[in-house]
C-alpha cells in the first residue's frame, strides 16, 4: 500500500473544484451560520399566502444547497483519511451546522402539516410553487408521522448521535482495528486490509483463502462483544425513531420515506427462499469444477476457472467501461470521459481511506468516485457500478433544480447495476477463449450470489434484528451470531457451514444504514432486465429519462418509466431465471 503522496495526481480526486480553500471553506461555513436566523423567521408564514409558502421553500434550499458543498467537501475529506484530524473537525462543524439548522426548522413540517390539503390545492395553482409539488405531497404524506414542534426540536438536538454506533464503527474498522498477516501464494507476509481482502479470498489457493477467511472474520470474532453493542445500540435507535413518530416498526418508517409498501421488501425475500433449489444447482456446479470433495463457505468467491490470466489494470478496465456503456448514448459516455480527465475519481487504497468504493453527488459541481482498485476484474465492475452511480448524478442534477435532484436509494442501485450486467455483456460479445467466456459467465452468476441472494440474507438478517428488539430480546453477540449462522445455512444449504462465518454480519457497515441493502437485490434484478431491453431494442431513451428523474417522483413511479414495476413479483423471479440459465450456460463451457 502506498502513501497518499506516492499517488499520482491523476489517480486522486481534485476537492478544489468543490472549495478552493480551507479559507473559502470557513467563509462559506460562516454565511450558512448568518442563514440560520433566517430560517427561523420564517416560522408562522407557510400558511399565509402561496406567495409566503414559496418564498419559505426558497429560503429553506438556499440554506441547504450552500451547506451541500461544505458538506460534502468535509465527508470526501474524512473519507480519504480517517485518522485526518482536520476533516473529522469539518465533519463535527458540519454536524453542529445540520444540528442547528434543524433546531431552527423544527417548526417547518409541523405548521407545513397545519395547512388544510384544501388550501394546499389551491397553494399549487401558483405557478412558481409547483417545483416544490412533489415535496409538500411528500411532506404531507406522512403528515401522521409529524410531531408538534417542540418534540420535533428535541429529535433534531438528538439527531446529533443518533449516528454514535455508526461513526464509533467506521474509526475502530477503518483506523483502529489491526488485522492479521497470513502467507500469500508464494510464501510470503501478506498484510490483510480492507482492499485487498476480497483479492485473497478469491486466491487460487485453498489455503490463501482460508488464512484471509479466518484472519478477517476471526478478528471481527474478537471484538463481537463490542460489535454487538454498537449495532444493538443502532437497532434500538431505529426502533426508538419508528416508535416516536408512530410507525408500525423501524421497517415500516424505513421504507415509507420512499413509499415503498412492506409488500415489496416481503416479496423479495419470498422469490429468493423459492430459488434457493437454484442456489443448491449453483454451489452444486462450483463443487464440481472446484474438484472438491466438500465445499467451505470460503470457497465461494474463487473463481471457478482456474489459471485465467485475467489482470484488469485501471486504465484498461476504463477504456472498457467506455466501451460497454456505448449502447447507452455519446452524451452518456462523453461525461465518462470527462470524469476520468478533470480527477473525479480517487483510485487507490492509502493508509487510513475508507474501505470499499462509493459515488457522491455535489449539486452544481459533479459527482466524485472513491475506489480501491488492486487491477482486478471485480475491480472493474466496481468501477462501472461506481460510475453508474456518477452517472445518475450527474444526469439528476442536469435536469432538476436542488430541490428535486436528489434520487433515492432504490432507484440508484438500478443505475449502478445496470453498467455491471453492460459491461458482462460487452466482455462476453468480445470475448472468444472458451476459458476466459467461462470466467466472465462465472462473474455474472457470483453477482446473483452475492448482490441478489447475500443481500436479501443481509436483508432478512436486519428484519429479523429489529424485530427481536422490538419485541424486548436482548441483542446479544450471541443472540445475532446465532440469527446469522442460521440464515447462513439456509441460503447455502449445502456448503459447509464454517464457525467463523456466524461473525460475519459485523463485518458489514451497511446494517448502520437500517432497511439499506434490500434495494441492492431489487436494483440488480430491474438491472438485469434494464440492461437486456437496451441491448435487444438498441434504444436507451426510457432508462436515459428515468436517469434524469432525480427526486422528482416516487422511487416505484420512476422505475415504471425504464419499464420496471417492482410491485410485481416478476421482475425477481425473472432475473432468478436468467441465474438459472446462465448457470447452464457455464456448465456447458466447463462440462
């Protein structure tokens, strides 16, 4: 692993063209602080004409899009480093701001929620307000939910640790905890780290991925005490907010900030329990072409084909990216180029940057890419996953004003998996060495494991976690290893179960992020069919607009554009479909 100052610039984001300068940073930072007063002046006129109300939405996101930049400044700088004194500073400043600005707005949706639906009506003939439609509909939605003003107050002063078990998670696994060394393939030391992890599992060697197997999770195993207390006191968090604000369950509000009916949620973990034969079929086939007498939970992310020179170095893997992206539009892969000249991404793993790879968004600026790349193929994916993310962004906030540019989770998952299914698509079209075809087909299907079935585990384990809680449980290590061990065995029925793994639910950051992962499994089955439409009609037109959409309308009302209706039980159970028959098709290859 290199130092920050041993990477090339061209591998490292410019933050500059967010804030300039930590002075411009505190000057900025201080006229967000002159604002805040006059967000509370605002208190008493929602009602009193649309005029009035406008103007109040007016100052409301002219206060946010400021704090954006800052803020978003401060999180990609933490996200960097960890252990950098400087951007925890910004990010606890920025945490204060938030902290104050929601003190002082505490009586927004409270006297928003006071308006007859009436009066709002006829609000909404006003042309200027009709941008903000969407949000009071939004608002007013859940206007059961709203408490009066002075508890709204009180839950934004708390709103400052709510995130504690989060942030006490991110410093320990990112900067404190000290993970082992194990024997590389040849012999010698190998550091394990949260980059290079996913690599030594994938090792051609048994013995590589069963050290980094044990040395990860068997780490995580010391410390599940700890773990424990800090999800627990998340869990406990989520169910607390549910239950002040009227909600059936910590699910239930989760999801109602999408509107997205618990059916969906349900549903998808129903069409994964029938597929689990599939699963079996799947394990079955690796075993198999493994030449294993039994399989171990740790030899599910090698690849089934042995001895494919397969190394996919950065610049490589984006010239690529470009490449299978084409069938999405010149504008679509011109801001591809873009990205790659003007530093919007941060490549490589340093000492003390955050684990795994993410896109964020900064309205009126462009979206940044954080990466760990170790010129792997699961590498490059991650790259086109990231940049479908970047994509979304970029094209959200081209078409909408602030207010509305901002899409949720569930639709961005699609976006992001979408590149992934183009780019196994673009490889197998080029691609004629029957072994290397086997090795992208053997990609395709380990996405179905991990994105569809893995998530929807993770999804069933959270479910399972908060209701326990709710229901007075205790949740203990033992407690939630327990859960997970037996989820484990259920989704991999006939992979041996090892002990350790009833450890890996802590290794997981996303559980801090309640009712989270689920959209990753319906993101990559709406993916899927997105991807297969694309290519068989050569027209992008629909998925392009759903793109554009932002937070203009409900996540579920923005996928029927690109033609997927998640209501549906179709659209998971045909992607299990094509799991299937794409297993075929490898076994065909590796006979």
């Amino acid at each position: 692993m290199k130092n920050r100052n041993e990477i090339p610039a061209k591998y490292k984001w410019d933050l500059s063209h967010i804030v300039e300068s930590q002075e411009k940073w505190d000057e900025i930072y201080a006229e967000c602080e002159k604002m805040i007063p006059t967000l509370a002046d605002i208190k008493g006129t929602l009602g009193n004409s649309a005029e009035s109300l406008f103007n109040a939405f007016e100052t409301l996101y002219a206060f946010h899009e400021k704090a954006n930049g800052i803020g978003s400044y401060a999180f990609l700088s933490k996200a960097l480093d960890g252990g950098d004194t400087n951007a925890q500073v910004l990010c606890d400043k920025v945490m204060t701001l938030e902290i104050k600005a929601g003190s002082a707005l505490s009586f927004f949706d409270p006297e928003l929620m006071e308006i007859p639906a009436d009066t709002l009506a006829e609000f909404l003939k006003y042309e200027p307000l009709k941008k903000y439609a969407h949000i009071i509909e939004d608002s007013t939605r859940l206007r059961d939910h709203i408490l009066d003003e002075k508890s709204e107050g009180i839950l934004a002063k708390v709103g400052k640790i709510s995130h504690t078990a989060g942030d006490i998670y991110d410093m320990f696994t990112n900067v404190e905890m000290e993970l082992p060394k194990i024997k590389g393939e040849n012999g010698e030391d190998v550091q394990i780290t949260n980059g290079n992890f996913g690599v030594l599992r994938e090792s051609k060697c048994r013995e590589v991925r069963e050290a980094a197997f044990e040395g990860m999770f068997g780490t995580y195993g010391k410390y599940i005490n700890t773990f424990a207390c800090t999800y627990g006191g998340s869990v406990k968090c989520d169910n607390m907010y549910a239950d002040i604000r009227g909600f059936s369950s910590a699910r239930a509000k989760a999801l109602a900030s999408s509107n997205v009916p618990e059916s969906v949620y349900d549903a998808l973990i129903e069409a994964v329990h029938n597929a689990i034969p599939t699963m079996e079929k799947y394990i079955s086939l690796r075993q198999k072409a493994l030449g294993l007498d039994k399989i171990d939970v740790y030899d599910l992310y090698t690849p089934m084909v042995s001895d494919v020179d397969y190394p996919m170095p950065y610049e490589d893997a984006y010239q690529i990216v470009l490449k299978a992206c084409a069938p999405l539009g010149e504008e679509y892969v011109n801001v591809l180029k873009k990205a790659y000249e003007d530093n919007w991404l941060d490549v490589y793993e340093t000492p003390g940057k955050e684990s795994g790879a993410f896109s964020s968004g900064v309205y009126g600026v462009h979206p940044y890419v954080k990466l760990n790349y170790t010129d792997s193929l699961d590498d490059a994916f991650t790259l086109a996953h990231e940049l479908g993310h970047a994509m979304h962004s970029y094209l959200s906030s081209k078409a909408n004003d602030f207010a509305n540019h901002g899409y949720r989770i569930l639709v961005a998952e699609v976006a992001s998996t979408c590149n992934e299914v183009l780019l196994t698509k673009y490889l197998l079209s080029v691609e004629t060495d029957p072994r290397r075809r086997a090795y992208i087909l053997n990609h395709f299907l380990e996405g179905f494991r991990t994105t569809v079935f893995r998530q929807t585990l993770f999804a069933e384990f959270e479910q399972k976690a908060h209701t326990l809680e709710a229901q007075g449980t205790p949740i203990t290590s033992d407690c939630l290893c327990s859960v997970y061990a037996d989820l484990v065995k259920q989704y991999y029925p006939n992979a041996e179960f090892r002990d350790t793994l009833k450890y890996e639910w802590s290794f997981i950051p996303h559980f801090y992020r309640a009712y989270y992962v689920y959209q990753y499994a319906t993101g990559f089955s709406s993916a899927v069919a997105i991807a297969s439409r694309v290519l068989e009609t050569g027209d992008a037109s629909d998925y392009l607009k759903f793109l554009s959409t932002g937070g203009s309308d409900y996540p579920l009302n923005e996928l029927k554009i690109a033609g997927i209706d998640l209501t549906s039980p179709e659209v998971v159970e045909n992607a299990m479909k094509v799991f299937d028959e794409t297993i075929d098709d490898l076994a065909k290859i590796i006979g």
